[in-house]
C-alpha cells in the first residue's frame, strides 16, 4: 500500500475513531460495491445482457425513477428499449464516488430521441446486490446554448 492510502486510512480512522483495521473493512466494502456497480453497468448498459439485472439486482429492488418501476423485471422492460437505440460498447462515465453503501457515477449518455444527456446514476448496495437507485438527467446543451463558456464534461 503506498503512503497516501496509509495516510489517508489514518485521518479516516482518527476522525471517526476507528481502528485501522475497521478503515480498511470499509475501504475495501467501498471498493467491492464500486466495482459491482461498475459491473453491472458495463454488462446491462454497455454489452446488452439484460441477466445482468438478475445477477447485480436484489429482488425487492427500489426504483426512484417515476419512468421505471420497482424490482427487477420493470428494469428489464426498460432496458430493451433503451438499448435498442444504442450500440454496444464501452459507457462513457466520467465520474465516480462512493461512500460506505452509496455509489455515484456521472456519465455522459444519449436519450432515446438521441439528444446528448448527462446523467448522475445513485445506488445503494446491499449483501452484494443493488438494492436501491436514484437518477437525476440533464439535457446536454452546445456551448452556444449555455449562459457560460464551461462545457458539462
């Protein structure tokens, strides 16, 4: 492990008071649950594989987008469509975070009217599984749309 990750365990440990061990529990629980996301990302969104919501996504799935019900199979009915209008290939994120059962990711992506959009994608992870999402999509202008000089990505 290099020193920054030493150092950056040790402030984390010393602000929350927890043993290095328990820091390093969480590191890796942080790391598990971005990857999963990750995963399931690239599997549902970027290859097509529709079994990948039964593989990453948890039964009593909770959806919070109005357009998507809850559980497993309204996430299937969603995909069908919306991976229709895009070919496969790699998902162009270009943000991550995640903190303890709560990974972000912020990606650039297209609608289905194939107008540019920006999206920041939320899930909770639970025992391995995605148990919970939140999404908040935004419309990419050009640049001589937007009231400053500063593009979305």
């Amino acid at each position: 492990m290099n020193a920054v990750i030493l150092v950056s365990f040790a402030l984390f440990a010393s602000v929350f008071a927890i043993t290095g061990d328990e820091c390093l529990t969480r590191y890796q629980t942080e790391e598990d649950n971005l990857k999963l996301v990750l995963s399931f990302y690239d599997e549902a969104f970027g290859q097509h594989n529709i079994t990948a919501v039964d593989k990453y996504i948890s039964s009593d799935y909770i959806q919070h987008n109005p357009h998507v019900g809850d559980g497993q199979q309204p996430l299937k009915d969603f995909l069908v469509p919306f991976n229709a209008i895009k070919t496969k290939g790699p998902v162009d994120i270009r943000h991550t975070a995640v903190s303890g059962d709560i990974v972000w990711l912020h990606l650039k992506t297209t609608g289905f009217n194939g107008e540019p959009l920006a999206i920041v994608d939320i899930f909770r992870v639970k025992d391995g599984k995605i148990v919970e999402h939140w999404d908040v999509i935004q419309e990419v202008p050009t640049l001589s749309q937007s009231k400053n000089s500063h593009p979305m990505f």
